[in-house]
C-alpha cells in the first residue's frame, strides 16, 4: 500500500511540475509558383524573399495543393540508390523538408545547373545555400502552397487565404495608410501648436516616406509632427496600402477570424 501511494504522488508531481511540450505553432508560408519556378517564404504575414527552384518535368509534375512540412533532416541519405547523406553524388543536397505528399520534399542538390527549370522528378529543388538559409528558419508544420499564378507573390498568398500584412515587400509600419514617393524638390513642414506650418527641411526627389493620415487634399503627415504639402498634387506620388492588407493587419492585431 505503501509503494502504491509513493507511485500515485510521483505521478502527481511529474504531471503538475513537468511542462507539456505541444506542437510547434507557426505562420509561416512557403508558396511555390508552377509558372515561374519560383517558392517565396513568408513570415508573420510578411513577405521575406524569394527563390528560383526546379519543379517537376511534365512527365512527373509538381503536385498542385496545399501541403504541409512534416520532417527536416540534414544530410539526408537517399535510399533509393543507398547514397549515403553529404556524399557529393546525393541527389538530395544537404537540406531536405518533406511534404506530407508521399515522398515529394523541397531539397537542395548536387545538379544546380538545373535550377529555374522543369528537370525533377516532382520535387522542389533549391541551391544549397537557398535551402540551408531556408532550413533554420521553416519549422514542422508550416503551409506549403503551390499552384500556378500570374500575380505577385504576396497577392498570390492573400487570394490562398494568408493574411499578408506586408506591401510590396516591406513591413508596414503601425498605423501606415499608405506612402509618398518625391518627384521633385519638396518641403517639409512642422506644425506650430497655434496650427500655423514651418518649413523646416528641403527633400529630394525619390525618398520615400510612410503617409499615417491625410489632414485635407495634398496634406500627408508623415510622423512627429511633421507634414508634406502638395495641394496641386504635382511634387509627391501616393499610394494607399490595400484595403486587404489593412485589414489582414486588423484581424493579425485584433485575432479576428
């Protein structure tokens, strides 16, 4: 009776005491285009970069779909033909991410001549360097896409239902409406507590800077108090950010489904 109720509070302690560890939550994407050769990685919603990579020849395609990794390993050994892991004659490269799809993976190679094209099998080839950089940074369970599109990638990833909050490949800065890029000379200006405008510095044409409101026509403010004027609309080009990314940012802050 004794040892029993030793066991039952030993239990008792690993459970309360010892952390569960769950699985791997993560926003991650991985979108492959068919029509480019191309797989762009996402992060948090945001756009990181972009790969050139070998899909499938038309006698073995690329499978179309959503996918998802399921195993990383290193220096994979590949089976088929007993090639040890890291040998140079491993078709595999020195990264492997498999797809839960059969034995399709995204990998590197040793035939990196044969990267851009339609040369595999129906696996996603990458240079070595691509993948490894790419390897530290896709954990278990991330979304792989691949389809065909004639759009960028960030879009792309919006019209497969991923909230992107990045525009034109840049992280939108809280409370960002948009963005004026310079044309000509133009004045910036600080508001004076009594409303009145100083200019207080001359920018030259194309910087580049975030637009959080505009107070009336051709009146952006850019931040700290400070404005750009063009009423005639004439020395600066806006552009408003996306409706739908604006609103990928409110359901990203607010966790609206």
């Amino acid at each position: 009776m004794r040892k029993a109720c030793s066991l039952t509070l030993l239990f008792l302690f690993f459970f309360l005491y010892v952390p569960i560890v769950s699985a791997e939550k993560t926003d991650h994407l991985l979108l492959i285009n068919l029509e480019t050769n191309q797989l762009s990685f996402f992060e948090d919603g945001n756009y990181v970069r972009t790969f050139s990579v070998t899909t499938g020849r038309t006698s073995t395609p690329t499978p179309e779909g959503t996918f998802c990794i399921i195993n990383k390993y290193k220096n994979k050994a590949y089976h088929r033909k007993n090639i040890p892991g890291g040998a140079p004659n491993n078709p595999l490269g020195t990264r492997w991410m498999g797809l839960n799809k059969n034995e399709y993976g995204i990998h590197g190679t040793n035939r990196e001549w044969s990267i851009g094209s339609r040369q595999s099998n129906g696996c996603i080839r990458m240079y070595d360097r691509d993948i490894q950089w790419l390897y530290d940074r896709v954990p278990l369970q991330t979304k792989v896409i691949i389809a065909h599109f004639h759009t960028s990638p960030e879009y792309a990833a919006h019209q497969f239902g991923y909230r992107v909050v990045s525009w034109n490949g840049r992280v939108v800065k809280e409370e960002q409406i948009g963005k004026i890029r310079m044309i000509d000379q133009t004045k910036i200006y600080w508001q004076e507590p009594n409303g009145q405008f100083t200019a207080v510095k001359t920018v030259l044409p194309n910087e580049v800077y975030p637009v959080y409101s505009q107070r009336k026509k051709g009146l952006y403010y850019i931040g700290n108090n400070l404005y750009i004027m063009d009423e005639k609309e004439t020395t600066v080009r806006y552009e408003q950010i996306p409706y739908s990314v604006l609103s990928n940012i409110y359901k990203r802050k607010y966790e609206v489904e």
